[in-house]
C-alpha cells in the first residue's frame, strides 16, 4: 500500500513537475533566446534566432511575446537586406507576426510599437512613393502605443530615433531628436518590465544617440 | 522499497535516453540548390534548429511517437512530413517548391499599359502621373506620353492608334463615365474632370481590351478608385487660378474626403500671353465628397461624388468675314455619382455590384445659334468572379445603361433615349506559370439602334524568359454611332473594329522595354451618302496598322528615370463624309516622346522635363479635288516642356511647391486650316497660347 501511494504520489509529482515545468520551460527558452538578440551578427544567425522564436510561438499558441521577437528579428533584418523586394517580403512576414501577436494580446503598447515600426521601414524601399502614405500611418501607431502605456520609453526613443534621421529641413534633426530622446531615457531610469521576457530593449541605443546629439 | 523507485527512476531516465531523437539532413529546392536559414522543427514543440549555408540541419528532439516534421522559409511553399520518433537518428533531406511568386507569373498584357501601387510587374507608379512635365497633373496629359496615343493640341480626349477622341472609352470603378473632360471649346483642349489623386491604379488599354467593357472601338482607360483613405489630413492648394481645400478623416473602418475648388484663369492670362480672344475668363467652382467604408475583413463601399460648374466665353476667328469674329459663351453644369460594394463571399466568390450616374448641362451661345444640351446616363453593373486555383479566375455579369440625350438648337428639339444592356463571361485560365489565356465574350443590346452584337475577345501570353514574354490578342469592338449621327437618323447599326495584336515586353526591376504591333480594321463606320434617300448609313470602313516602341529606364544614370515612345502609324479611313480613302486629320505617321525626370536629393527637388514631336497631320483643303482630299499635311508638331517639384515643410506640415513651363520654347505649332467656303482664304489652327508658365503650392496639414 505504502509502495503503492508512494509510486502514486512520485508520478504525481512529476506530472505536476512536467505541468509547472511547462511554464519554466517558455520562460526559460524565452530567457536565453532573448539573450542570444544581443550576440547577433549577421543576417543569418539574426534568422536563426527568429525560428527559434517561430517555434516557441508555433508550440505555445497562446503566448504573444514569441510572435512579438520574431517580428523583431524579422525587422532587424529588413534593414540588413539591400534588395528591395526581399525586404518587403521580409516586412510582410514581419507584419504577418504582428498581426498574429495583435489578436492575442489587444491594445499592447510594445505590438503597436512594432506596427509603427514596420511602416517606417517600408517608407526605407521606396521614399519618394511611400513617404507620405506610411509616415503618417506609422505615426499614428506611436500615438497608440502611447495611450496604452504612458510609461514606455519605447515610443520616445522610436520618435527620437525617426527625428534623428529625418533632415533639418523636413523638421528632423539631432537638436529636435535631443529632448525627446532625453524623454525616452528617463522613462528607461523608471521603466520596470512586467517580467524576465517583456520587452526592454532600445535604452543602449538612446543613450549612444544623446552623446551622437551633444557630439556638435 | 529503495530497490522498487530505483528501478522507477532508472526506467525513467532510460526511457527518456530512449526518447532522444536526432534527427539531420540537407535543405533544397526544386532545382537541388540549398536553402540556407530556414526554420525546420518538430511541429508543437520547440525542437528544431535553423538551415546553415550549405542548408544543413541537425538537432535533438525529445518528442516520440508520431510527429511532423515541419520547414518553413519566405519565398517557399511550407514542407510538413510525418515523422516516427523513437530514439534512431533519422536522415531526411526535404525538398522544398519555390512558391509562385506572382511577379513570376506571366502578365496577360496585350495592349495595356498599368500604373499600379499594388502590383509590382506594371510599367509606371500612379505618381508617375503627376509628376510627368507638360501633364500638368491630369491623368490624361500623362497618358499621352505613352506610344500609340496623337498628340492633338486642339481639342481634348485621347486619339489611340488612329481613332478618334470618341472611340476612347474612360472607365471609373468598371463604369463608364459619360464626361470624363471639361465640356468642349473651340480650339482649345480642355482637362480632365477627375484628380489623378482619386486612384490607385490605372490600365491603360490601347486594344484588345477585357470584355468587361465595351463601347469603345479603340482604347478603355479603366481607372481603380483608392480604398480606405489612410490618414486624417487637411490639405490646402494654392495655384495661380485659385484656390482648393479638402479634409479627409479617417475612422477605423470608414474615411470621408469633403473638398472644394474655385479657379479663375485671369491672373493666369495676365502672366501668360493668349492668343485666344477671351472674352469672359475662364471661371469654375466645384465640389467633391468621397466616401468609403471597410464592410468586413474583405468588403468594402464606396461612393463618390462630385458637382462642377463653369462658365467662359471667347471669340473665334470668322473666315468667311474676318470683320465680324464669332462668339462662342458657354455655361456648364456637371454632377457624377459613383457607387460599388465589393465584398468576397467565401474563398472562391467574389461579387462587384456598382451604380453610377451623371448628368451634364450646357448652355452655348454662339453668334448665330443657341444650343442647350442636357445628357444624362445611369448605369448599374454586376460582375461575380470566381476563383479558379490562386491565379486563374472566371468572370462574368452584365451592365444597363439608361442614356437620355436632350439638345435644343435654335427652335429645334432633338431627343435621344437609349437602353444599352451587355453579358459578359471572361476566364482568366493559367495553364502554367509561363502560359496564360484570356477568352472573353461580350453581348450587347441597344434598344435604340434595336440591334445586338457580339463580340468575342481572346489572348495569350507566354513567358519566353525570365523577364520577358511575348503576347497576342484577338477581338471585336463594338460601339454605338455618336449622337450627332443619332439625332439625325436612328436606323443605324452599330461601328466596328477587330483588333490583331502581337506584343514583346521585357522587365526586369527597373527597366523596361516593349514593342507592340497591331492591326485594326474598321467596318461599319458611319459615312454620309447623300444621294440616296437614307443620307447616312454604316458603309465606312478603314484600318489603322503599326508599331509602339517604349522604353523606361530607372537605373542606368543615378536619380535618373526616363522614358521613350515612338509611334509608327499608317491608317486609312473611308467614311463620315470623305469621298475617298484617306489619312484622318487627327492622325500622325510618326509620334516621338521623351519623358525625363530627375531627383535632386539635396534639394528635396524633382526636376522634369517632356519633349514630344509628332509628323504633320493631313488637313482638308477645299481647293484640292476628291482624289487629292487630305494630301496636304500640316507642319510637325514640337513641344518641350518643363517642371519643378520641390517637396518641402512649412511649419513641419508636408509641402509641395511646384512650377510648370509648357512649350518652353513658344514654338507656335499649326494643328490644321480651316477654309473659307470659296477656298479663297484660310487660317492656321493653333493653341491658344504659347510658352505658359504655371505655379503653385499643396500643403498636407496631417496629425503628426
């Protein structure tokens, strides 16, 4: 009998082991995947991290954050790709994920930093047609990814990021970049993820871009 | 006790040795070369690993059983494969198909020209159309750079491969728009009604067009109105004849546009010199309002509106009394109405349901006669589509038009009324995706001639290469007799022309080169028989022949984009009331044009310019006899124009400033003679004015 509920109780607990483990098991392939981002080179180990990410997204449907690195990924490597046609295949994909993430997880601020950034990337194939109908659509999605989350350094540094690239003359420019750049780092100081595998990236960047601004 | 969960554990763990798979292989095409960075795992599961270079794979799975092995890759058809894990390494080594792209398919493109945003093969961007030098923002002028269209600088509309103004059909959203210019003046060319900003895509057909439309013996301009507009903006134009407003707001599923214009051409006259004799300046005012709801994921409605009047009055030279010059007033009222729904009803169905509707008023004085016209057309239009695999599609559905035509000259009362109706069936098959055909029929009804036609009409591509392909194109054209011949006699039957035309294309990103061959032959025209006691009947015949060369080049010089168009045209004609077989007037044996366009990124500036020539044109000379009718031919035809585009931002709203040279070089360019009666005097027809000069800015105030 002992034996018996002790066989019991031991499978039990690796039943349980195996339910919980479930979990620990996303967060933890998540954990490293993620951490592999900052190890990234080239186009092709970039593409090797996205499929990890497609495959934790295509193994657990009902999480949003693998969809959300592997459109990421896909982001990052439309602007390592130089022909304009793949790159909008890439984007495509991208935007597919996006899309996916979207309907699982509604009004997220960091999806909609994403769909923002998307469009700004098209704008990148083909400016002279795109630049009009895009700018304004990606815009439009900093906007949101604001009212969802007022705290997300993210949309300033995208803001500030666009502003630093865009000449003087269309109203960019490194002084009008400054402040809002200064913005986004002090709501890095402040920002707390919700956990080890949300988002928290752009911080080094905004950093670099304010010295790049001081520079002159 | 100890012994029995040792054994448990032990199991365990062998269990799960047992349970480690590796599996390994090589990743390739269809044409066995690698595909590198593909993803290639266990499906619900994380398993998997990425393709190196070579397209090599190999990972550890821990999975067992039954299992897909699944690939996936951009640019390739997704590969699933079951699978047993049991713990022996398995080998695989799956071959992908390259998905069809459909920039690789084969383009059903015999006669036709696109400008799209959308699709990626078509030969210019929408944007293209505004930014062509001497189009001056209309559709229509930037049309005429392309081969097979005259250049005719005396009256509007577009002559295509040796037809007239009225055998050029223009097409909103699949219907037929009965006013598509600005009512005729004489001798001076009038615009098109519609901003090329309405669109996002344009075909332009130049023969052997779809038999979704008809009534057109020579050329469909079909124009695809924009969906959803994509953001909430207010813009505001400022040109040199006044000025115009618009707001767009954009809601999630719904966009509406309001706009308004008034123009006035006198401080356009003050600064261009016109060698017309205005006597009221040009005067106009508009408004436009365009409505569109998103109906579900793949419906959409659209409506479109737009209401215009102007008034002018000028006068003409007399020939017969050079003393007393004719006057011509003219009042008009134009409202158009546009409406379809598209939605698709499952996978394979689609269904088109449209409704249009105008009106046109006008009111013309002239020195010996008042003329009051009021047109009206409704139509309604249905098309199903039906899917056949992802790239072939069957179309078919039907049209009715309700045409009613009222003219009062003088005393008399002219009426026309007319119920038009036309089936249609049209597949597109793809019998590979180097091989396609098009096989249409068009039947049609019209109650007011009491005839019907039909009209088969066929074509085929075949990609010879990886860039290009060769086409042919076969069809019947059908089109109503004018009104003018209407109103004198309504027993007549309906004009024809059968088009043969064979076409080369070759594309590669950007550029592109095309020539075209074709052969028309008219029947059925009207033409005047005065002797018998019917004075008109459908005896005329004639043909136009020739070839369309065009070529656009984007890469070769750096911010450079060019285009060139030649045109070779030999046609004949016997009918209206020539009393032989010759050269139409408004015909060219040689059309050239050069398109050039240049991007100064340092200055945000995009700088233009549009040299177009045309052979002289044949003109009547009453002192010639029948034999020698149109043996005369005016001097060639040269314009050269330029623009300048400067796109800026005033107060960080986006800004267009931009200035336009049209006949740079004042060349006074003869179109033909009109003569006296007696054939004793004659005068030049020539444009109204000569180098003009136009400028003007759009500012798009949007949320930024």
């Amino acid at each position: 009998m002992k034996v018996l509920s002790l066989i019991f109780a031991f499978t039990l607990s690796a039943v349980v082991a195996t339910a919980g483990g479930d979990n620990k098991k996303f967060i933890k392939t998540m954990e490293t995947t993620i951490a592999m981002l900052d190890t990234v080179e080239s186009p092709g180990s970039m593409m090797a991290v996205s499929n990890r990410f497609e495959r934790i997204a295509n193994a657990e449907q009902k999480e949003w954050l693998p969809l959300y690195y592997a459109a990421f990924c896909q982001i990052m490597i439309s602007y390592m790709e130089s022909d304009n046609e793949k790159k909008d295949e890439i984007l495509d994909k991208a935007q597919a994920l996006v899309d996916k993430a979207n309907e699982l997880e509604k009004k997220n601020s960091e999806i909609h930093i994403l769909m923002g950034w998307i469009y700004s990337a098209r704008i990148m194939v083909d400016p002279m047609t795109r630049g009009q109908k895009f700018g304004p659509q990606s815009s439009a999605m900093y906007t949101a990814a604001e009212q969802y989350d007022e705290t997300n350094p993210r949309v300033d540094y995208m803001r500030g990021t666009s502003l630093f690239y865009t000449p003087p003359m269309w109203g960019g420019g490194k002084d009008k970049a400054l402040p809002v750049l200064e913005t986004a780092a002090e709501k890095y100081k402040n920002f707390k993820p919700k956990s080890s595998i949300h988002p928290t990236w752009g911080e080094k960047q905004t950093l670099e871009m304010i010295a790049q601004c001081n520079e002159e | 006790m100890k012994h029995l969960i040792g054994l448990i554990v032990a199991c365990l763990i062998l269990s799960s040795a047992w349970a480690q798979t590796k599996i390994s292989g090589k990743l390739t095409d269809d044409k066995g070369a690698a595909v590198p960075f593909a993803n290639v795992f266990i499906k619900d599961s994380y398993d998997g690993a990425s393709t190196a270079e070579d397209g090599s794979f190999s990972f550890d799975t821990f999975e067992e059983g039954d299992a897909i092995l699944a690939v996936s890759v951009i640019g390739y058809e997704s590969f699933e494969q079951a699978v047993k894990l049991e713990g022996k390494p398995l080998a695989i080594n799956p071959q992908l198909k390259a998905q069809v792209k459909e920039l690789d398919m084969v383009v059903i493109s015999a006669g036709a020209f696109e400008a799209s945003d959308e699709k990626k093969a078509v030969v210019l961007k929408p944007l293209d159309i505004v930014t062509t030098a001497g189009a001056a923002g209309d559709i229509f002028g930037a049309i005429q750079t392309l081969p097979g269209t005259a250049q005719i600088g005396e009256q509007e509309g577009l002559f295509v491969r040796g037809g007239s103004a009225a055998e050029t059909k223009t097409i909103i959203d699949e219907m037929v728009v009965q006013n598509p210019f600005f009512s005729s003046v004489p001798d001076v060319p009038q615009r098109g009604r519609f901003s090329p900003f309405l669109f996002k895509g344009t075909v332009f057909s130049t023969g052997g067009y779809s038999a979704l439309y008809g009534q057109a013996l020579s050329s469909a301009l079909v124009l695809n109105s924009a969906d959803l507009a994509d953001n909430t903006q207010t813009g505001i134009g400022l040109t040199m004849v006044g000025p115009f407003l618009s707001h767009t707001q954009r809601w999630e599923n719904t966009s509406v546009s309001v706009s308004a214009n008034y123009s006035n051409l006198e401080p356009f006259f003050k600064i261009n010199k016109q060698l017309a004799d205005w006597q009221e300046v040009p005067e106009s005012a508009g408004g436009e309002v365009v409505f569109r709801q998103k109906t579900s994921k793949t419906g959409i409605f659209k409506l479109y509106g737009t209401y215009s009047g102007n008034r002018l009055a000028l006068n003409t030279p007399n020939i017969e009394n050079p003393d007393m010059p004719n006057s011509f007033a003219l009042e008009n009222t134009n409202i158009y109405l546009n409406s379809s729904y598209k939605e698709w009803l499952n996978e394979n169905w689609s269904v088109f349901v449209g409704t249009s509707y105008s009106k046109d008023l006008d009111d013309i004085e002239e020195t010996t006669f008042n003329l009051e016209s009021d047109e009206e057309l409704t139509q309604g239009k249905l098309i199903l589509n039906r899917q056949l695999g992802k790239f072939s599609a069957l179309k078919f559905g039907g049209e009715v038009h309700s045409m009613t035509s009222f003219g009062q000259f003088d005393a008399f009362a002219n009426d026309l009324e007319d119920t038009y109706s036309a089936g249609f069936v049209e597949g597109d098959i793809f019998i590979s995706s180097k091989l396609a055909t098009r096989v249409g029929l068009r039947v049609e009804n019209s109650e007011l001639l009491n005839q019907q036609n039909i009209a088969p009409r066929t074509s085929l591509a075949y990609k010879t290469g990886e860039n290009s392909q060769m086409s042919l194109a076969y069809g019947h054209f059908y089109q109503t007799p004018e009104n003018q011949f209407l109103y004198q006699l309504e027993n007549l039957d309906y004009e024809r022309a059968d088009h043969y035309i064979i076409n080369y294309q070759r594309m590669n990103n950007d550029r592109t080169f095309r020539i075209e061959f074709y052969d028309k032959e008219y029947s059925g025209l009207v033409k005047s028989v005065p002797d018998s006691a019917q004075w008109l009947n459908n005896s005329g015949e004639g043909y136009a022949r020739g070839f369309d060369i065009f070529w656009r080049d984007k890469k070769t010089i750096r911010f450079v984009d060019y285009w060139i168009s030649y045109s070779y045209l030999d046609t004949k004609r016997n009918y209206r009331d020539f009393p032989i077989e010759a050269q139409p007037t408004f015909t060219s044996t040689h059309t050239f044009s050069l398109v050039y366009k240049h991007w100064i990124s340092k200055w945000r500036c995009n700088a233009g310019a549009t040299y177009t020539y045309a052979s002289g044109r044949p003109y009547f000379n009453p002192n010639r006899s029948a034999e020698e009718f149109h043996s005369d031919v005016t001097p060639d035809y040269h314009n050269l124009s330029l623009n300048l585009a400067k796109l800026t931002s005033i107060k960080g709203q986006f800004t267009v400033l931009f200035l336009s040279v049209s006949n740079v070089l004042g060349i006074e360019n003869t179109f033909g003679y009109r003569y006296s009666a007696d054939g004793s005097r004659r005068q030049t027809v020539g444009p109204p004015n000569l180098r003009t000069i136009f400028f003007g800015c759009f500012i798009s105030i949007g949320d930024q």
